[in-house]
C-alpha cells in the first residue's frame, strides 16, 4: 500500500465487505478474475473496473482473493473535470486502464521501487497526467492541511472557524461551498482514513482507537465497518503481509 495524504494505492486482499460508503473517489481493478459491484442504486453488474463516487454506498465482491484500489481525496481535484472515465459511476468498459494499472503494481513490486517516488507522482503513474486540483480558499485550506497532518487531533469546526476568522455559521457554508462536503463528515472520514497507517503493523485495536480519536472501541467499530464494510480485526488481519509506504503531510 501506498499511502499519501491525498492518494493511496492498495493491492491486497479484498475480503468480503458489506455495503459501505468512503468519503472518497475509488478506483477498483481486478486483479484476479473479475469484480463484481452493486454501487448506489444500480444493479449488481461484472467487470475488470469499478468506479465509485464519494460518499455513494456500494458492495464489491472478485473472482479472486485480491484487487487493486486507487482512493483519490475529492476535495483535492475538481470532480466535474476529471478525465470521463472517473466521472462513471459502477462498472466501466476500461481494458486498457486495467492492464496498466496491473503493469504499475507488477513494478511497483521490485526492490525500493515505492521508496524512489513522491507524492506528486501518483496521478501520472496511474492516470497518465496530474488530475485538476481544486482551487480552495486559503482559509479552507488551512484547515484541509491541518486534517491531512493530523487526521486523528478531533479539531472543532468552533477552532477552525476561529482560526479563520469566520462565524461558526460563515466556516461551516463555505467549507461546504469550497470542499463540497460539510466538515463534520470531511473529518469522520479523514479519521476512519487514517487507520490505514496502522493496518499492517496494529498492536491492541483499543489503543489504536484512541490513538486515532474514537472515545471508545464500539465508536470505533461502527465507523469503520461504514467506511470499509470490515470489522477493524479483518482489516488488521487480512493486512499482516501488507507492506506500506507511507508518505506524510508536510508538519
């Protein structure tokens, strides 16, 4: 897995996921025979690639043990300009995206090949050019960076309004207006995110809990499984042999 603050690169076992919802654009490739998605309100359909848009609860089930995603941050790229085919919804007709971004994992195996890249590279690596960001009010992007570097602190919408210079009512409007998404569920999933940092190597998941900001392992619990479909235990677990590269946000 590669993991930055805006992107992140997973091959690795799927499991069996009930339905959830990510705050985030994703990318599912197959890596062993095909996929099989219901997503929002379609019916179930089959094929190499699975496009989900953010915030759209979906199901997904493979032919094979594993599968690729590719999770891209909404409030980084303006969504209505993104290439056609990550503005589809479900299974898309994509042979040509599938055997590349299968080519891109089979050489991201070799030796260090993850440690020699950047963030900034991911996007052309496995899109074939940088996608449109999203210009944002430097006040909003303050607080957008404080969430990338520290997914877990608990920030208050009060203290970033304060931050900002803002009313309460004023920040919340246009970080919705700016993100697209209201900041109370931008910021629930910037913490369900974050325990991807501790999916390979997590101790006791009670400490892992508090230490990415849920009161307690029931808060926990539930708002992974509607994040990811799993119980945290199954994530940890099917993610022992997973390898991860993680590049952090600038302090």
């Amino acid at each position: 897995m590669w993991l930055t603050p805006q992107r992140v690169f997973y091959a690795g076992l799927l499991g069996e996921p009930s339905r959830h919802a990510r705050g985030c654009l994703i990318v599912h490739v197959a890596l062993e025979g095909l996929l099989t998605a219901r997503v929002g309100s379609q019916a179930p359909a089959t094929g190499e690639v699975v496009v989900v848009p953010p915030w759209v609860p979906y199901e997904l089930s493979s032919g094979g043990r594993h599968a690729i995603g590719l999770l891209v941050e909404p409030e980084t790229v303006r969504l209505d300009e993104l290439p056609p085919l990550l503005r589809g919804c479900g299974v898309v007709d994509a042979p040509a995206l599938a055997d590349h971004v299968r080519r891109c994992h089979q050489r991201l195996l070799a030796p260090g090949a993850l440690d020699a890249l950047s963030p900034a590279d991911f996007d052309p690596l496995f899109f074939g050019q940088a996608l449109p960001s999203r210009e944002l009010d430097p006040r909003v992007l303050a607080v957008l960076e404080r969430l990338w570097r520290e997914p877990a602190s608990g920030v208050s919408a009060d203290d970033c309004a304060r931050e900002a210079g803002l009313s309460f009512s004023r920040f919340l409007h246009l970080f919705k207006e700016q993100t697209g998404v209201p900041f109370r569920s931008l910021r629930s999933w910037k913490r369900a995110r974050s325990l991807l940092r501790y999916a390979a190597g997590a101790g006791n998941l009670v400490d892992v809990a508090l230490d990415i900001g849920y009161p307690d392992a029931s808060h926990f619990s539930h708002s992974i499984r509607q994040a990811y479909g799993l119980k945290p235990r199954d994530i940890v677990a099917g993610s022992r042999k997973l390898r991860v590269v993680e590049h952090r946000a600038a302090a």
